[in-house]
C-alpha cells in the first residue's frame, strides 16, 4: 500500500450535526476566554470525521488544516469546520507528500492522526520533528524499531504525544480503577482482558478489492489490536509504575473462517476464494510481569458472534469481573456477586460525575468524549497524557511479541522496556498518573 492509498480508503462519514449547534460553537469558544489549541487532522473517513466533530466541540479549538487524499472526505470534513468556526481548513489532498507539508505550517500546534494503523507511527514521528503535538488513533504502530524510534523522536523533540484510547474512559472501566486504587480488591494479581468483535464486513471494499485491513489479515498474524484489551487492565495494575511486561507467549488457532467467509461472498473459483489468510480466528496470549502477576489477553475479530470485551482484575481481596460483577471477600457473606453499580455512587470517577450525559452522546461508551478532550488539554496545558508514548509502546508492542511468538512454536518473547528503566520508580509519572 502507498501512501496515496493509506488515506484513499476510508468509510462515509457519520451524519452531520445540527446546523445550530455546529455555528455555535465558534461563538462559544470566543466566549470562554480560553487558549486556543490549533489543530491539524489527517485521515478524514469515519473515523476521522467522528473525531473531529468531537474536537470542534471544545471550547477554543481551530482547525486549520484537514488532509485526506480522498476528494470526498476531504471536502465533507472542510464542509463541517466551516459550519463549526465559521471559517474553512486549509485542505492537503493534491500530492503523496500532503501531509509533510501540512506539518510545517506554523499555525498549526498539534496533529490528529486517524489513517490506518500502518501510517500512525511514521505520521506521529514526522508530526513531533516539525514542532507538533500529536494525538494517535490506536494502535501506535506495529513493527518494534518504528515503535522504538516513535519513544526516541518524543524524548528528543520534547513534543507531546498521546494514544486515543478511548475504552480507558468507559465508566465501569474508570470506576474500576478507582476501586483498584482504592485497595477494594487488594493487592491485583492477575487480569483477564480481550477484544471479541466479528469484523470480517471489513475485509473488501465495495468492488470486491481488498480493503486495507482485508490485505492486512491475508499477510499478518498475531494480536495485532491489542490496546481496547490492554489499556484498562494496564493501568488497573499500574503497569510502567512499578511493574512492567517482562514476557509472553502466544498461540493462535489455524485460519478457517476468513476463507469461508470469501467463499460463500464471492464464490469458491473467485479471486477472493482463493486467498489463503494468514490471521487465524483466535489469537492468546500469556504475560509475566516483572513482579510476577500474569495477564491473558485474548483476540479474535474473525468468527462469526456477538462483540463482547470482558475484563477482569483478580486481587489478594476479590475481584472485578466485567461477565458477573464485583467480589470482596467479607466474613458471612459466601460467594455471591455484587452489582457494579453497588459501588458506582462511591467509586464514580469525576469525568462522569460531571460531564455524563455529553460523553454518553459521543460514542464508545463515552470514551470518545473524554479521549479527545484529554488530547486537547494535553495541547492546551503543555502537559503529559495520563496515556503516554510509553504506553502506546509498551500496549502495541504486543502484536509484534505474540507475531514472534506464534511464528516460533509458542516460544517466550521477552517485551521491551521502552521506558529504558524509569519503572522501577512508581512516582517517575507523578504528573501524569491520572486523568487531566
């Protein structure tokens, strides 16, 4: 895939806002008072678009800048910030090398990266050595040295970077934490995570092609979706502060389904039905912590079922499971389960105490909401993100350690430090250990 092709592909928009409420907001962030925060965004299909709606809905951002190779993102996404700030974009889509030139506008404060996975880690890079801030959609990249090279340009250009994952931000998953560090299930142990979401409607474009993430799934294996999974039980068990991945191990189920699929779609003499993918259905992996705790993290976006994301946090005095609710164990009380909502009054975390009813509309569990206002005070404060670039490493690694590992008969791969050491001291993210 070329670079032309990374931005070409993309899904139709999500449905425009209300004409009202989009030509309010330039008033609104006028009326605030607050820092502007300039914002340039790449990748403008379904996502992307989602995504930028969310952040013109912030009091003091500006776009001023969309780039899409995609005629039809591009001008739908110049179309929407107009009506939001009663200006327009400048728009980057005539040329491969667009978005280098977008970077280097010296109006522009932070990068909103929503292209395939495959150009987050090289946008991000070249974002952070022109000046720029950058918030990613995830994962981070795949490939271990664009990994490496991402933690070393954010050390070296002293940008900001942040990884938009939004399931961090869901309620229970927030209330959870609080819990955790709260003491309520003792000391964490052992975490169950994993992302169960049939996908297979993503393999082909409409002229039968395939996709970006179908071409993916021919040539690639392993868990290579790993942070909706990872991110909540990473900060349950405060990983990077304290305690850290050491290694793991990975097997994956032989491709069937995909196959299939292709062939009741297109017919077994097809081009399509004749591909022979490399992503099996179900992908697991077991890791050790440095501390000797252990996390499962399962995968599996090929076979036919109904999406469910089920976590659990396992400590010295019980347990959050997100399939039964929460235990603690207390004399006379025998093995019964509690409601989460048992504990939501006293364990809700401030972002939803607060701004509930606005997240619940914005999507992912009103995850969205919060990730991207997060990304925006990151910009605004010149502050780290309580999700950094050693977690969008340390969360997205995994693809290329459970690939590894697969690859060579289940064997132990060891999952690199990209704090190179500052782990060991719990406190050396004292400023960003939490929400913003």
């Amino acid at each position: 895939m070329n670079r032309r092709e990374f931005l070409i592909r993309s899904a139709g928009g999500l449905a425009a806002a209300t004409t009202g409420r989009l030509a309010s907001i330039a008033a609104a962030q006028q009326a605030t008072g607050t820092k502007p925060v300039r914002l340039g965004v790449v990748g403008l299909g379904n996502r992307g678009t989602h995504l930028l709606r969310l952040a013109l809905a912030v009091p003091g951002v500006q776009v001023k800048a969309v780039c899409d190779l995609n005629e039809d993102n591009i001008n739908r996404a110049a179309e929407i910030v107009q009506k939001a700030q009663g200006s327009e974009p400048v728009r980057y889509s005539k040329a491969p090398d667009d978005y280098s030139a977008m970077v280097k506008r010296d109006d522009i404060d932070a990068v909103l990266i929503a292209t395939p996975t495959k150009w987050h880690c090289p946008m991000a890079i070249e974002a952070m050595k022109a000046g720029k801030h950058v918030g990613s959609e995830v994962p981070a990249g795949f490939q271990l040295q664009e990994l490496h090279d991402l933690v070393k340009t954010k050390e070296a250009t002293g940008r900001r970077y942040m990884l938009l994952e939004n399931y961090l931000y869901m309620r229970h998953i927030m209330t959870v934490w609080n819990m955790v560090r709260a003491g309520v299930f003792g000391e964490p142990y052992y975490a169950e995570c994993a992302y169960l979401h049939d996908c297979r409607f993503m393999l082909f474009k409409q002229d039968g092609s395939l996709d970006w993430w179908g071409d993916w799934a021919a040539n690639n294996f392993g868990s290579d979706y790993p942070t909706h999974a990872m991110g909540p039980v990473s900060k349950w068990m405060a990983l990077n502060e304290g305690d850290r991945m050491e290694y793991c191990t990975s097997m994956m189920t032989s491709p069937r389904v995909l196959k299939q699929y292709a062939v009741k779609k297109y017919g077994a003499d097809s081009p399509q039905g004749k591909i022979d993918c490399a992503l099996g259905e179900f992908v697991s992996t077991q890791i050790h912590t440095v501390k000797g705790r252990v996390i499962r993290l399962d995968y599996d976006v090929n076979s036919p079922r109904p999406a469910v994301l089920p976590y659990m946090i396992q400590g010295t005095k019980g347990l959050y499971d997100s399939r039964h609710g929460v235990y603690v164990e207390e004399e006379g009380k025998g093995e019964k389960w509690d409601n989460l909502q048992k504990h939501q009054e006293q364990y809700d975390h401030a972002y939803w105490k607060r701004d509930a009813e606005s997240a619940q509309k914005a999507g992912h569990g009103g995850g969205d909401f919060f990730a991207v206002r997060d990304f925006i005070e990151m910009v605004r404060q010149d502050r780290e993100p309580w999700i950094d670039v050693y977690d969008a490493a340390s969360w997205s690694v995994l693809y290329w350690c459970s690939r590894e590992s697969i690859a060579n008969r289940s064997k132990t791969v060891d999952v690199p430090d990209f704090t190179s050491g500052r782990w060991k001291d719990a406190d050396w993210r004292a400023d960003n250990h939490r929400p913003a």
